[in-house]
C-alpha cells in the first residue's frame, strides 16, 4: 500500500505564518498556549508520517473514527475513538492509520509556556502520554472553534481568539476525560449516576449513606472513589450543586429567599442563608441586590 503523509482528499490544513505566530507570542496571552499548525484527516487509508527530528511544536493527535498507531520514546500506543495523544517537542516519532481501520483525526501543533499545566491538569506524562474523551461530538464541536479563527485574516484579535480557543478545547478534554482503563471506566460511570441523581434531587437532603447505595460501595469507599475522582467530597458537591442553583434563583427571580430555601431541602431559612454566605461571601439578600437581573416590581 502507498503510504503519505498528506495530500489526501478531504485534508484540511492550516499552518499559521511563522511571523504571526512570532506576533502572537508576543502577547502574554497567546505565549501561554498557541497553535502553529492544525488540521484533519478524513479515514485515509495509507497515511503516514515519520519525523527523525521530532518538530519543534508538541503534537496534539485526537483520532474521531478508525485506528492508528503512534511511536516515539522507545513506546507504541494504538488509537482509538476518544483517544488523544500528545507527542513532545523534539521527540523523533512516527504514526500512521490503521490499514483495515484507518483512522479519521484532527491534530494541533502547540507552543506556549502554559501548555505543561494543561498536560499536568489533563494528567498527560512522556510514560502515559494517551488519555481517553469518549464524548466524540464535543471533541469536534470545540475543534471547529479553534479552527473558525484561522478564517479571519490573522488579526490581532483573532490570533487572541486562537489562543483562547484552544484554551476552551482543553477544558472541554478535563470535562469529557474518562479512563482509558476499562475497570475504572466502571468506577466513573457509578459516580456519575449518583452525579445524575444529586442533579435531580436538588429538592431533597440526600445522605452519604443513600449515594452510596445508588453507586452499590459501601460509604466509606463510595466517598473516598468520589473525592478522588472529582476532587470533593460528595456532600460538598451535593451542597455546591444546590447553591449554584440558589445563586440563579436569586439573580433569575423575586421568589422569596424562604421559597427557595425550600425548593432546595432547607426548611431553616436562617440555616440556608448561614450556607449560602459561607460559599458566596454574599448573604443571599445581598447577592441578590448584587447581581440580580430582573428589576425590583
């Protein structure tokens, strides 16, 4: 079979001029995270690449459909749906698609001095440099928004844009981000659905004894796999959920602070009010004048 590494029908390729990259980095913004190159390939059959020197740009590969497979660094890491992988700077690598299941795969090249605390956030290493984002239509949605700004001439402001957007598409990984372990994609899937089900109760007190029967560990174990998992205890992130919602009611609406109190399980207004300040530094009557965005009747 004929190998490439470009050139293919479909490709979309965007190299952005090396003296707009030189004028981007000169804004603060844009020397944290910066894309030079983007583009994609539609289940090409045959592509091929192989860079004895690495390029002077990390390499962010995210394959939508097929297979492939990446080397560099001594390791060899097969692609698939979901999959990103990110190849470092200066790395000699090659990849290339699947020859039964080529793959479909939109790809970054990126500069910037923040781009190592989005790996560290995104928990991307030179010994584990794949992670998985199963959420394939989020992945594209926030692809296209990066690529929509290399449309607009390369002005200062969409050069920001670039920057910024791919920012978004990084936080939309650690949103979307699931293990690539198959056991622990089981432990994520029980956490989201008492996730689901604190989502739906905000009307209700939930105890730590209920969510862990929804996820089917005992208290002790469901709470630590939460913590570890989302960073808070599941409590605190019940209690996080239902002030966020109190924070809209207040702006949103002139619905008495007892009503919405009630609506979220607290039938001790003094109690809810005590809560809401400790997350908010804002009593709720305060908030309200604050932030409100309907006019007083």
């Amino acid at each position: 079979m004929l190998r490439m590494s470009e050139g293919f029908p479909g490709q979309r390729l965007i190299v952005v001029p090396p003296a707009m990259v030189e004028t981007a980095l000169k804004n603060p913004i844009c020397a944290g995270l910066f894309p030079t190159h983007i583009g994609t390939f539609e289940s090409v059959k045959g592509h091929y690449v192989k860079r004895g020197g690495g390029t002077p740009e990390s390499i962010v590969i995210v394959c939508l459909a097929g297979e492939g497979v990446c080397r560099f660094n001594g390791g060899e890491w097969h692609m698939k749906p979901g999959h990103l992988i990110v190849i470092p700077a200066n790395c000699p690598h090659s990849y290339e698609a699947d020859h039964e299941n080529p793959w479909t795969i939109f790809w970054f090249h990126v500069r910037g001095n923040m781009f190592p605390y989005y790996l560290e956030e995104l928990q991307i290493s030179v010994q584990d440099p794949i992670i998985n984002i199963p959420n394939i239509s989020g992945l594209m949605d926030a692809f296209e928004d990066v690529y929509q700004h290399t449309e607009s001439g390369y002005t200062n402001t969409s050069l920001l844009c670039l920057s910024t957007s791919l920012g978004h598409f990084f936080g939309i990984c650690k949103l979307y981000q699931r293990s690539i372990k198959a056991s622990q994609q089981g432990v994520e899937k029980r956490i989201e659905k008492t996730v689901e089900v604190m989502k739906k109760s905000l009307h209700r007190l939930l105890t730590l004894d209920q969510l862990a029967e929804i996820a089917g560990w005992s208290p002790t174990h469901y709470a630590a796999l939460f913590k570890n998992k989302m960073n808070v205890p599941p409590l605190e992130f019940f209690t996080r959920l239902k002030m966020q919602s109190a924070c809209d009611k207040l702006k949103l609406t002139n619905e008495p602070i007892q009503n919405i109190a009630s609506s979220l399980g607290y039938n001790d207004a003094f109690y809810f009010s005590r809560l809401f300040k400790r997350h908010n530094e804002l009593s709720p009557k305060n908030y309200r004048k604050a932030f409100s965005l309907i006019n007083e009747q």
